[in-house]
C-alpha cells in the first residue's frame, strides 16, 4: 500500500522548488528592467554624442566696412563745407539743408556727422557768443574796425557780461585811434604833394607821395592823388602844339 503522506509530501516539495524558481526569474527581469531604464552618467553621455560640425559665422552687413568711391565722398565734403560756411553766418537752416544733401550723397560719412555736432553746438546762446568773438578778433587782426565793431555789438547783444568783450573794446578802441593818427598823417603827406606839384617839383611831390603808399596804398585819397600828380606832370611834360 503507498505512503499518501510521503507522496504528498514529495509533491509540496516540487512545488516550493517550483514557485521559489519563479520568483527568482521574475527579480532578474525586474533587475534588468530597471537597469536598462537607469539614467546613464551624464559625462559618458556627453562624451558619445555624435559631434555636431561647427557652423561658420557669416559676416553681417554691419560688420562691413562701406567704401564709397573718391568722387561720391568729395562731393559730400563740398556740402559739409557749405554747411560750415553757413552756419558760421548764422544761417542755420541753410546749413541744414547743406548737411542733408552730404548724407543723401555719401550716407554715414564721419565729416558730416562731425560737422552736424559742431554746427549744432555753434546755434546755441554759447556757441552764437563765440563766434561773434572769433568774428571780431579776425577783423581787428586784419584791420577791419568795422566788421570788429559790428561782432562787438552783436556779442554784448548776446552777453554783456562777457569778460573778452572789454578786451575786445579796448583793442578796437586802440586801432581806431591809430587809424585816425594815420589818416591824418595821411592828410598831411598828400597836403604836401600837392603843394609840391602846383610848384612843379615833381621829384618832392613823388617822395612825399610814396611815403603816403607806403603807410596805406589802397586808400582812396592816396589813390587819387596819384591820379592828380600823374596828370600833371604829363600836362608839363607835353611839347607845345603848334
């Protein structure tokens, strides 16, 4: 007769061998699982990703220096020129006009961005002062009390506290009184030429005129007393009619 407790026991032996094996294929697969979902390490990541090609950087437009040819850019200085000429007359809005047609013909162009900063700065209270004083120190420079007057009034017109004003005064007040010593010197030389002359002695009426160009051969009176002492002498030089 079988043991049945022994061949049960046998068969619930089988099956504890049975289900342990199991369970141990499922946690490998498990284990595998979760390996192959594992992030990697970033830095073997990063070392075998597929090298991207470097892409070249194209130059832009403004990195490009424009050139203009010769005869575009000497145009456009002949209107920045015009520009400086007018607005140092105080024509302003002409000087504008002269600026957009600079940049018009060659467009960015460093002398017309310069100039327009300048003029800009000249048709200001300030920059109006120092051009009438610029005005006024050429004038007396050259001589001409009457253009330096005329920037003198304009400046005190402007500011009557400048200090270069007085300076100015005096130096002009200075020239006057020596243009009117020298007029009257003048005076006195051509006085003498003609007196000279109406005795005909040509020889002193021609030093004593000389010495009057010498002092100032564009005024007007020793202009003409040259013209009258020329005549003269060719009235007295003349032969006689028959």
């Amino acid at each position: 007769m079988v043991d049945v407790s022994a061949t049960a026991y046998k068969r619930g032996w089988r099956y504890a061998v049975v289900a342990a094996l199991c369970i141990a294929v499922v946690g490998i697969g498990a284990f595998l699982i979760t390996r192959q979902e594992k992030p990697a390490d970033p830095r073997v990541a990063e070392a075998t990703k597929p090298a991207v090609p470097a892409t070249t950087k194209q130059p832009s437009s403004t990195d490009e220096t424009l050139i203009l040819p010769t005869a575009v850019t000497d145009q456009a200085r002949e209107f920045v020129g015009e520009a400086r000429r007018l607005a140092a007359a105080g024509n302003f809005a002409g000087a504008e006009t002269a600026l957009q047609k600079a940049e018009a013909a060659a467009p960015g162009l460093d002398e017309t961005a310069q100039a327009r900063r300048e003029i800009a700065e000249l048709n200001t209270p300030r920059g109006q002062l120092a051009a009438q004083l610029g005005r006024a120190r050429n004038a007396l420079e050259r001589g001409d009390n009457t253009a330096a007057e005329q920037a003198i009034t304009a400046a005190e017109r402007l500011d009557t506290q400048a200090p270069e004003i007085v300076g100015l005064r005096a130096e002009l007040q200075a020239a006057q009184r020596k243009d009117t010593h020298r007029d009257d010197h003048i005076a006195s030389l051509l006085a003498e030429m003609r007196t000279a002359a109406a005795r005909q002695d040509f020889a002193t009426a021609n030093r004593v005129l000389n010495e009057a160009e010498r002092i100032d051969i564009q005024n007007r009176d020793v202009l003409k007393a040259r013209d009258e002492l020329n005549r003269e002498q060719r009235s007295v030089q003349a032969p006689p009619k028959d």
